[in-house]
C-alpha cells in the first residue's frame, strides 16, 4: 500500500460520530464493491486511524489505502460521499510516508448473537431455550465483545428479499499492530484476515 486518502468525520448536534460512521462506511462500502478486482475481493484497504479512542472507540477518521493513485482516482469517494460532504472531509490522495515503522491488520471479528448460540446449545443439551438463554446470559455478562463496531446494512439481504428490504448487523473490527508488512487480500468492507496497512 503505497498511496491513501482520509475521511475525516465532522458530527454535530444532529449527526453523532456513530452515525456518521454507520454512513460513510456503508458507502464506503458499496465503492468497494462497485470497484471490486474479485469475488469479494478489493484493490483498497481500510485503516481506522483513531482506533481505540477514549472518546469513541473508531475514533472520527478512516484511511483508504492502495497500492497507486490511480486506484484510489478510480474509485472516486467524492461521488460516492456527495450526500454526506456536510458531515466528512476527504483529503487529497498523498503517498504513503517512507518512515512507517509499524503495520496494522484490521479484521472482521465474527461475534455470533447470544440468541443463535442458546439455541444450538438448546438442542443439542436437550434443555428449554430459555434456560438455556438465562444461563448464557448470567455466564456472559464477563465476556461480552469490548472491539468497537460498526452498524451496517446489508446490501445482499436487501438484493435477495426482492423488496428492499434490509437487515442490519453489527461489524466488529480488531485491530493488530505488527513489525512488518503482510501481504494478502482485502475483502469489499476493506478489511484482512491476513493483509496488513501501513500505521501512521
């Protein structure tokens, strides 16, 4: 990843960070699909830049990187953020500094419901959901997911139901620092399970 840009988030009184995060990520992620180089696959990586902020978690800025300018020209994040410019500012595409000393891996976390988990655990224990789901509940109140999340809509449910009608789902991120790059591929949220961004 040699070049990037940066959205940076502006909330107001009426659009909080949550929100805006939920918004400029979704069409964040619908460039990504539309700019696909695969079956899922992307040419741009996602960096959250102000990840584990104290004052929210995502903290109010993320990075699209690429391997050249050219891609992050192409996919042209003006016209897909046109209707939200009130709310982020985009920078100039800028190469990526030569001193980096750290890379990141950012990845979806797959956290399954408590209501799915009591279920299969219902079944297969031959017990009552319910107490089955009180169990679970009272065992994981310690283990709740703490990674930072991001509300998405997703876009295939709404293609599939034929109506436009959308399911919504939380997308949890982790993040993890390493020493030097890995290569891999980026999936259309501009997320790896193995790829790394440069940290800056």
């Amino acid at each position: 990843m040699k070049y990037y840009l940066d959205i940076t988030l502006l909330p107001d009184a009426e659009a909080n960070l949550g929100f805006l995060w939920q918004k400029v990520f979704q069409q964040v992620h619908i460039a990504l699909v539309d700019n696909k180089v695969g079956d899922n696959e992307s040419a741009v990586a996602l960096s959250v830049v102000g990840y584990g902020d104290k004052a929210f978690p995502l903290g109010n800025k993320l990075r699209l990187l690429a391997a050249s300018e050219d891609i992050l020209q192409k996919l042209d994040m003006q016209r897909w953020l046109n209707r939200l410019s009130d709310y982020c500012h985009l920078s100039s595409i800028k190469p990526v500094p030569a001193e980096v000393k750290q890379y990141a891996r950012f990845n979806r976390k797959n956290v399954k419901s408590i209501e799915k988990k009591a279920q299969r655990r219902a079944v297969h224990l031959a017990k009552s959901y319910n107490e089955v789901l009180a169990y679970l509940i009272e065992e994981g109140k310690s283990k709740e997911c703490k990674l930072p999340f991001i509300n998405v809509e997703s876009q295939e449910s709404k293609k599939q139901s034929g109506q436009g009608v959308s399911c919504q789902f939380l997308l949890f991120i982790e993040k993890t620092l390493f020493d030097e790059a890995v290569n891999g591929k980026f999936d259309c949220y501009g997320l790896s399970k193995t790829a790394t961004v440069p940290w800056f």
